[in-house]
C-alpha cells in the first residue's frame, strides 16, 4: 500500500500508560505532512521533466538517423557531382583549347589581311598626300605670281593716286571754308558771282551775250534761295527760339576747329547768333552746300556755253 500525506495526517494512535505527548506528535506529523506534499510535487515534477527529456532524446535519436542518413546522400551526390563536374570541366577545357586554337588561327589571318589592307591604303594615302602636295605647291606658286602681279599694279595704282591727291588742285578742294558763308551768305554769295562775272568778261568769245543772260538767270534763282534761307534763320519758331537762346548750343565741325585760330581773331568783332536755325543745327554746312551747288551751277552752264 503505497502512503500518501492525507494516510499520515488521518493516522491516529491508541494512548496507552506513559504514552507520547499528543501534541508533539501531532506538530511532528503535520511537519511530515508538509515535507512529504513537497517531496511529492518535486518528484512529480522531476518525472514530467525526466519525460520531457527521454522524448527529447528519442527526437534528437531519430533525427540523428535522418541526419546520417543525408549525410551518406548528400556524399554519394557531392561525390556523383563531383565527378560528373571534373568530367564537363574536361569536356570545357579541352573544347575551349581547340577554339582557341581555331582563334588565334582566325585572328592571325584577319590581322594580316588587316595589315596588308593598311599597307595598301597607307601607300594610296601617301601617294595621293604626294600629288595634292605637288598640285598645292603649283598652285601657291600661281598664286604668289598673281599676288605679286597684283601688288605690282596696286603699287602703281597708289602712287599714282598719291600723286593725284597731292597735287595743288586737292590742297583746294580740301582746304578749309572760311565762316563767313554762315555769318553772311548773301554778301559772300555776292562777291562769288561778281568774281565770276568778272572772269567771264576777261574771256571774249563769239556766244558772250548768251551765256551772260543764262548766268543772271541762275543768279537770281540762287539769289531767291538764299534769301529765303536767310529769312528762315531770322524767323525761327519762339518755343526753339527760346530753347535755343537758353541751351546756347555750339556747333563743332572739323572746319571750326582748323580755323580756330582765324576765329579767334576775328571773334571779338563778331557776336554767335544766339538763334540757330534747327536744320543748320543738325547740318551746319548746308548754307555752305547751297553756295557750292550755285558756283557749281554756274560753272557747268558756262562750261556747256
């Protein structure tokens, strides 16, 4: 009969004459009772734990079966694969020798038909380099002879008109003109056309009549432009008038600044009209043009004459 901790709790004694303490043993049983519960569960525990780890065990047995097992097949694989890799590996190497050889062959004969395709087109290149050269030297030749052709008449060309411009009829045509057209064109225009009346009596010719009356003809239609020139410089419009009388403007020309010095000493005699007129402020020489147009009216009409 197996005891229990409830058999040695409910257990009871008979007294008897000079008997145990009751109560002593009753402590000394429930003492038992106690360590014996615990004794109890500990070994039940151990038991549950022992067949936890005997089922382990077995697992881990089992597994160790299967693991050899795959072991063996995994060998037996590796090994089959092993050989049947060497035997391709022999196969590869032995198939990339022989195409290597079949290249190197191919390369060969291509790298010489290369070679001589290059010699060829190199010879052709040179000889073709040859001729351009030969005709480009030819043709610098050409060239220089015409240069040298061309410099020669250009030579020639320019001293001649070096010759021309530095002759006493250009130092006229250039030289400078005086102020006096601006200052009073009527006067100069005046003294032009007497001048030029004067050199036509000196020269007697059998038509005098003619051209004289030709000539006064032109003199008054010069005359009448000028006058209305002039009448237009006097009469300005106010609001200019007196834009210009505050601005004072001064015209430079390159004539002005040659005759600088010739201004300067007749300047003082002589006040700058403090009105201009706006077209002979944006071109100053047109009085000036005006006067050369009439003398050279004047001078091809007695020319055709």
């Amino acid at each position: 009969m197996t005891l229990n901790s409830l058999d040695v709790q409910n257990k009871t004694f008979n007294p008897q004459w000079r008997g145990f303490n009751k109560h002593e043993v009753d402590e000394f049983l429930d003492i038992v009772v106690r360590d014996y519960d615990d004794f109890a569960q500990t070994l039940k525990d151990q038991e549950r734990e022992l067949k936890s780890l005997r089922e382990r065990v077995k697992y881990f047995d089992e597994m160790k079966d299967s693991l050899n097992k795959s072991i063996v097949v995994a060998q037996d694989a590796a090994d089959n694969l092993r050989a049947q890799a060497q035997k391709e590996a022999d196969g590869m190497i032995g198939e990339a020798a022989t195409r290597s050889q079949m290249t190197v062959a191919e390369a060969s004969t291509k790298s010489q038909a290369i070679i001589d395709a290059a010699k060829k087109e190199a010879s052709y290149i040179l000889n073709s380099a040859a001729d351009d050269a030969r005709e480009l030297v030819r043709n610098t030749d050409d060239l220089k002879r015409q240069m040298r052709i061309y410099h020669q008449r250009m030579s020639s060309m320019i001293e001649t008109q070096m010759a021309s411009i530095s002759s006493d009829e250009w130092e006229e045509v250039i030289k400078p003109t005086s102020n006096d057209y601006l200052i009073n064109p009527e006067e100069k225009l005046q003294e032009i056309i007497e001048a030029t009346n004067q050199e036509t009596v000196e020269i007697k010719t059998p038509l005098e009549t003619e051209p004289k009356a030709a000539i006064g003809d032109d003199e008054a239609e010069i005359t009448s432009e000028i006058q209305a020139t002039s009448n237009e410089m006097e009469n300005p419009v106010d609001g200019e008038e007196q834009k210009l009388e505050n601005e004072a403007p001064s015209v430079d020309t390159p004539e002005d600044v040659e005759n600088e010095t010739l201004e300067a000493d007749v300047a003082p005699a002589i006040e700058t009209p403090e009105v201009i007129y706006p077209e002979l402020e944006e071109n100053p020489g047109s009085v000036e043009n005006t006067v050369n147009e009439a003398l050279e009216k004047s001078q091809d009409h007695e020319t055709q004459n």
